[in-house]
C-alpha cells in the first residue's frame, strides 16, 4: 500500500524490556510515549528497534538506534534530536557473555597460549526452535582451533583448553580472537559474538574472567536519510537511593509553609524552588513534589499554596492558568495521580465505541475525501456539504455522549479532586471579587478539568491507557476534532 504499521521495542545490552503501540498506516508516525527504565549500573547499551507490523508471517525490521552508556552518560540533560535510522544487520545482534581463563608464559621454550573455554551465557537465539548449537572458534598467529559443539543451549558449558604455540620474540601487535558461532547442518553458521585481546597486555599472570560479547566491527556504508530518523529524548539519571530517615529534613522542609503557614512566603523553601525551576523543568518537580505530599497527606494543600500563590501573581484573569507553571504543572499531575480509574469510567465506553465504529468525519472541506462520505450519491460521490452535514451529526453525537457522561459522573469524582477544586474555587472568588469576574470561578476549574484532563484524553487515548493501541489516522481525525 505504500505505508507501514510501525511500532518501536526498546532492548537494554539486547534485553527486550519494552513496546510502543503499533501505528497503523504511517510513514510519518508518532507515538509520544514515555518509559520509565530501572537499570543496572553496568548496562552497556541501549537500543531501539522499528519494526513494521504484519497481520501474516514475520514482522519487517525497518532500522535501529543504538546509544551506548557512555554516549548517554556525556550529555548529562540528555539526548533530545533526531537519529538516523541504521540497518540492522544479524552478525551485528549479537548479546551474551563468555567466561574465559587466559595464560600467557612470559619465558620458555616454546610458549605456549593457554585459553580455556569454560562457558557462555545468554547467547542470541539463532534457532527457529529459540535456541543455538554453540561452539567456540579461537585464532592466534595464524592458527584456528575450535570447540566441541554444544546443542540446544544458549548457556553452553564446553570446559576445553585450546593451546597455540606462539613465535619467539616480542608478541607486538598479536591478538587473540576468541568467537562463538551457532552451528547449522544445513547453510552457513550464524555468528554469535566476539572478544578479542592484544598478547602483550595478558602478561605476566592469567586472565580470568566474563567478557561481554561484541559484533563485527560495522562494514555497512553510510545510510543516513534512507531509512528514515526517529525522534528520541533520552536521559539517564543515576540516583543513590538512601533509608526513608534520611529524607525527613528535607520533607520537613518542604512542607514547613503549609504546616505552619505564618512563615513569610517568600522566605520557604517552595517558594525558593518555584523561583530557581526553569520550565523546563516544571513536570519533573511537580511530579515529584506531588509524590512527595500525596505522601504525606498534604497533596490538597499543596495544590492551595501554589494556586494561591499564581493568582496573587495574576491581575488579568482572563490568563489564570492559562500558561504553563508549577502550579498548573502539579495540578495535572495530582489528577492524572488521584483521577485515572475516574477518568477511564466516565470516557471508556464513548472511545471504545468510536475506536469499533470507524466512522468517517471531517469539517475542514480541503481534508475532504468524497468518496468515503456515509452515503453514496447518483454521481457517485457527495457534495461537501453532505459531509459536512453527516460529520456534524456524528460530532454532536458523541460529544452529547460524553458530555453526558461527564456531568453524569459527578457523585464518582475521587473526593481530593472535589475538595482541591472547591478550595480553587473560593480563593478565586476572593482574588476576583467584583461581579465581571464572576464566571472567573468556574473558568479556573474547567481549565483544568477539560484542557488539562479530559480532552487530552480524547486527543491520544493510549497515552492514558484508555486503548492499547493508537488510533488509524481516520479515526485520530475524530477524535482531534471531538478534543477541539
């Protein structure tokens, strides 16, 4: 069709630890999908795959991004580019560990290498079965010994000494190039990683030990722009986690201005943390901050210092939250935090029926394809103004829907939000008091209540967990007019 269905898996040192929802029918596809990771300190790389999804047979690689841990760790605010898409190549996608004894006699007539191949670990499946029949392959100055083959294992365990004669005279430049291989009857074997070392650095004593398997070094050219670039922003952040007691100062510290609130306001710690927060980043602290206080059971008042505080700043109230800030920030965490399972109750049903219905709507007439309106003319497609009429129709009907499910919904709304919203209400109400202002109150709540909360679930389901998958594209027009 000249499309894709594409969807990214996310592996750790080829560790598949994660899945995008699959985008139907895109070249061009967004997923904008936030994971979470929790990694060992020596993880080595992390890399994202692009796959094109098919109803029969395999699903097709597009390309990959690969970061390593040190290219990561050199850019401490983190990756936030595009990158071009690279093709994956299988002597490439290799992953595992050999353990490996090496001795290398410093004097003697002749020297001899010693290396004993004990055991590997974690070897890629190369069998359609999810297996390999693993063996090693040693070469030394021109000579290639190999191990007994181990079948069905990814954990081979061989416990073999390969001996090579080394010439006399200084090593030099000699490597020792240690290799795993899947043993095939039929065809080529397929490669399983390497390891490689010079001679002169295993002087004098053994060297014991696991060793990560690496690839080939890369042959492929140049193909930035062919396979296309994803859009990543990754960031890594390495935290010493201490006991709880250690953390109470610090919380006491942040929740001082609202257990004790005749501290002067400038002078406490929140106070001090809005003034150095970049917006950047307000999600991260006010994420965090809500964390915290939920906690504690202070997340309600928080929200009441931090709004109190935005409206003392506002003396136009036409833009009351209306920009991005802590307050706004913590605000839409609190909900996403306290009014999830709400939020599925009241909007579930109205998107599942969308998602299964595929209706075809749209208003703007230059998107307009005639030919796929509800109902088919004599000339054989509809006028604009069909469309249009049938979109409508469709439009009301489902926001009718949730609409009603919303207001319906009132007696369900988690408690906190209420008595967060209710407190909102009336420091609104004594900010702006004057009676042109009194449609004020209820704006500052529907602003978070709809913009911040149930629109932008409308707009991208999946990301609220409302669907496992994104939305086709006729069906994400919908549902971004329904959000409008």
């Amino acid at each position: 069709s000249g499309s894709s269905d594409p969807y990214c898996v996310v592996k750790v040192d080829n560790e598949v630890v994660a899945r995008t929802a699959t985008v139907w029918k895109s070249l061009n596809p967004f997923w904008g999908e936030e994971i979470t990771l929790l990694l060992p300190h020596g993880f080595h790389s992390l890399t994202i795959y692009v796959l094109d999804e098919d109803t029969i047979g395999q699903d097709d690689v597009i390309g990959k991004v690969s970061l390593s841990h040190q290219q990561i760790s050199a850019e401490p605010r983190g990756v936030d580019r595009w990158l071009s898409l690279a093709p994956v190549n299988p002597d490439q996608e290799v992953q595992g560990e050999i353990h490996l004894e090496l001795r290398v006699p410093e004097r003697g007539h002749p020297r001899v290498l010693r290396c004993h191949l004990i055991e590997a670990r974690d070897l890629a499946p190369r069998d359609p079965s999810g297996s390999s029949d693993p063996f090693g392959r040693v070469s030394c100055c021109g000579h290639t010994l190999e191990t007994a083959v181990i079948k069905k294992t990814r954990f081979p365990h061989w416990d073999e000494v390969l001996e090579f004669e080394l010439p006399e005279g200084e090593l030099g430049e000699a490597v020792l190039s240690v290799e795993v291989w899947d043993w095939d009857i039929v065809g080529k074997n397929d490669f399983l990683g390497r390891v490689e070392f010079f001679l002169d650095t295993l002087c004098p004593g053994p060297t014991r030990g696991w060793f990560q398997l690496l690839p080939f070094p890369s042959t492929t050219g140049d193909h930035r722009g062919q396979l296309g670039a994803l859009r990543l922003a990754v960031r890594l952040l390495e935290d010493t986690v201490l006991p709880p007691h250690h953390y109470q100062p610090l919380i006491q510290l942040l929740t001082e201005p609202i257990l004790c609130p005749a501290q002067s306001p400038e002078g406490t710690a929140l106070a001090v943390l809005e003034k150095v927060t970049s917006g950047e980043s307000w999600q991260d602290v006010a994420t965090k901050l809500v964390k915290i206080f939920s906690d504690q059971g202070l997340a309600v008042p928080l929200l009441d210092y931090l709004t109190t505080r935005e409206l003392a700043r506002t003396s136009d109230p036409n833009t009351l939250f209306r920009s991005n800030s802590l307050a706004s920030k913590s605000m839409e965490q609190f909900m996403k935090v306290v009014g999830l399972p709400y939020l599925h109750e009241v909007l579930k049903p109205v998107v599942n029926r969308i998602f299964e219905e595929k209706k075809y709507v749209e208003l703007d007439p230059s998107k307009m394809e005639l030919s796929r309106g509800r109902r088919i003319s004599f000339k054989g497609s509809l006028l604009e103004a069909q469309v249009q009429e049938s979109s409508l129709e469709l439009l009301r009907g489902y926001l009718g829907d949730i609409i009603d499910a919303i207001v319906g919904s009132v007696d369900k709304c988690p408690l906190p939000m209420r008595v967060a919203f209710k407190q909102l209400r009336r420091r609104v109400e004594e900010r702006f008091p004057l009676a042109q202002h009194e449609e004020v109150r209820y704006f500052s709540i529907s602003g978070f209540l709809f913009l911040r909360f149930f629109a932008p679930a409308v707009l991208t389901p999946k990301l609220f967990r409302l669907r496992e998958q994104h939305a086709e594209p006729g069906t994400s027009r919908t549902l971004l007019l329904l959000a409008k």
